[in-house]
C-alpha cells in the first residue's frame, strides 16, 4: 500500500504541469497514461476499493482528458455481455448468484474448490441453495488430495481422462472424414503453407474453375492461359499448353521427368513412393505444390488484373521460391547430398 501511495504522490507532479506549464497538452496526457498502466492494477485494488473519494477529484483536469482516463480504468472494472450490455467483471455468475448470497453464506470471491468441502468429504452449501439451484443435488463431490497440484482434465469422447490441451478438445470435437490415399502429398514437414492448402483445393477439386462457375452465367468462354478450351481441374494441371510447358521447365529438377502433365497421373506416382522422408520425394512434393499454386495465382491474375507472364518466368518464380525452402532446409536432407546442392545451385550458398 505504501509504494502505492508513493507513486501516487508522484503523479501529482505531472498532474499539476497539466494546468500551468506549458507544451502539448496531449502529448502531456500521453506520458500519464503511460505512468497509469504501470500503476491501474494497483490502483483499483488498493486506492478505489478503500477510498469513497479517489486522487484525481480533487485536481482540476481538463474534461475530455478524465473522460478518457475513466475510459481507461473502467475496462478493469467492467465488462459487455452478448447484448452490448454493461456487466460486472464478477459476470457471468452475477446473473444467478449475488455477492451477498455468498458471502451470507459463510463463502467469499476468493474462496477454492477445496473450501467448499467439509471435513467429512461433503458439499458445504447451504440447505436453501439446493431448492435454488437443483443442479447442486447432482454435482459430485471431488477427491481432494493436498499434496499435489490442482491439473485441468479434458475427457474425450472414449471417455479418457487426459491431461487438459488445445490439441486433445479439437482432436475430440473435430470432424473426422475418411482418411484419403494422398494426405502426405499435402501435409508434410516441409510443406509450404499456402501451396499445401492449394493442392489441397485441386485434390478435392474445390476450386472455383469455369465449368463449375458455368452455372452461374458468369460468361467465362475459354481459359485464360491457352485461349482455348473451358478451364478445369484437369485442364489447368496440367493439360493446359500454358500449364504443361510450364510442368515440362519444372520437372526436369525433380525425379518425375518422365510424367506427363496429368494430375491423377502425377498424384498416383507420388503415392507409390515408400519413403515420404527423402530428399527427392519431399523435393517432388514442393515442386507440383509450388507449381498448382503459380499456375492457378497466373490464371487468376489474367482475369481479374490484366497481367501476363511467360511461362518461363512463372519457371523462374517456382524454382526460387522451391530453392528458398531447401536452403531453409535442416543438414540431414540438402547439405550433405551434393546432386541436390548442384541441381538446385546451392554450392553457393554458405550455410551456418
């Protein structure tokens, strides 16, 4: 309480420059506001709670300047329910219990699991609460054991009790589909983000492409890329002549040369592969990511832009943007094979 007091005092200082010194007003207000959120925590408790006058009523403050201090310090006292209504921090327990009715019975704010447990291992509410809140009735009495730590558990829906995490509640309330033959080619350790949710997109065939948009009358006539025929999943990777040159500039720095620009064909090489951790394998995996995502990033620029790129230099982005992510690459993988390092024109680069 004593250093709370102390600080106070201090502030008077800058208080009273408010009214007689000259400068920037505001700019004065903004170093004590700065001195406030040091101090409001404290404030509230030990100055507000125990005082029915508090500092700053005495002192003349300009009124726009109390308005947003009270501003400040009233979000530390109260908070909006659903309908934008004001409402205690104590809420949302205030709309069934009052502070009275604990404190009547016997009970405070501060109070734990444990003390409300009697000696004998029962519920010490008050008869009267059980005509009040009936749900008490059914409410079982926990084991409390003093020699450990209170841990917060999550029951999944096998009905195990495990240790309380973001990653066990959505692994028990997520949806949970089929598991799909291509999921590695997707999600993998090196994967691009973005580009994974892409391939994503175009396995399951989501993307908003001219033959499904055709419904909607949305006078799309032929593909933006070739100027030929309709675009689709399967024409846009890659059977399109814009999207299959760009596959022939790409593959020659993976192990799949020798696959022609069809999707299903690509995927289904990629699946007979046995060890998704090699170096080639996750190489291949970044390259028709990376390619799905600038093939269909240069069709949408086309319609929606005017802009038109080469192949070649959509061959160029890819290939950077793939040999950016090698060199991010752990040592295991890209360092220590040199066919890598020199395909991709690593022997440059110094790694630490």
């Amino acid at each position: 309480m004593f250093k709370v007091v102390k600080k106070l005092k201090l502030l008077k200082s800058p208080l009273r420059k408010l009214l007689y010194a000259q400068g920037n007003l505001h700019n004065r207000a903004d170093l004590l506001r700065k001195e406030l959120d040091e101090i409001q925590i404290k404030l509230i408790v030990s100055v507000i709670s125990s005082m029915f006058t508090y500092w700053a009523s005495v002192l003349m403050l300009p009124a726009s300047t109390v308005k947003e201090l009270e501003r400040k310090m009233k979000g530390f006292l109260w908070q909006k329910d659903e309908k934008d209504r004001a409402k205690s921090k104590y809420s949302p327990l205030s709309t069934f219990i009052t502070k009275r009715d604990m404190y009547g019975a016997g009970f405070s704010t501060s109070d734990k699991v444990a003390d409300l447990v009697n000696e004998v291992g029962s519920w010490r509410w008050p008869q009267a609460w059980y005509d009040l809140f009936p749900v008490l009735i059914n409410i079982h009495v926990p084991l409390i054991c003093n020699s450990r730590r209170d841990v917060s558990i999550w029951q999944d829906d096998m009905g195990v009790e495990r240790k309380f995490s973001v990653h066990t509640v959505w692994e028990t309330i997520r949806y949970r589909s089929m598991e799909v033959d291509w999921f590695n080619i997707v999600w993998f350790t090196y994967c691009i983000p973005r580009h994974a949710f892409h391939v994503w997109l175009v396995c399951r065939k989501k993307l908003n492409t001219q033959d499904k948009m055709r419904k909607w009358d949305m006078n799309m006539r032929c593909c933006p890329l070739c100027v030929k025929d309709m675009d689709s999943h399967e024409h846009l990777f890659f059977e399109c002549e814009y999207a299959r040159q760009v596959w022939g500039n790409v593959r020659s720095y993976t192990s799949l040369g020798h696959i022609e620009g069809v999707w299903e064909i690509i995927v289904g090489f990629l699946n007979t592969r046995g060890n998704w951790k090699s170096t080639e394998s996750i190489i291949d995996r970044l390259v028709v990511g990376a390619t799905a995502y600038y093939v269909w990033q240069e069709r949408n620029a086309r319609i929606f832009t005017d802009i038109k790129r080469r192949p070649t230099q959509i061959t160029k982005i890819i290939l950077d943007t793939v040999r950016l992510k090698l060199v991010s690459m752990r040592e295991g993988h890209v360092i220590s094979n040199w066919k890598t390092r020199k395909r991709w024109d690593l022997e440059r680069i110094v790694f630490t």
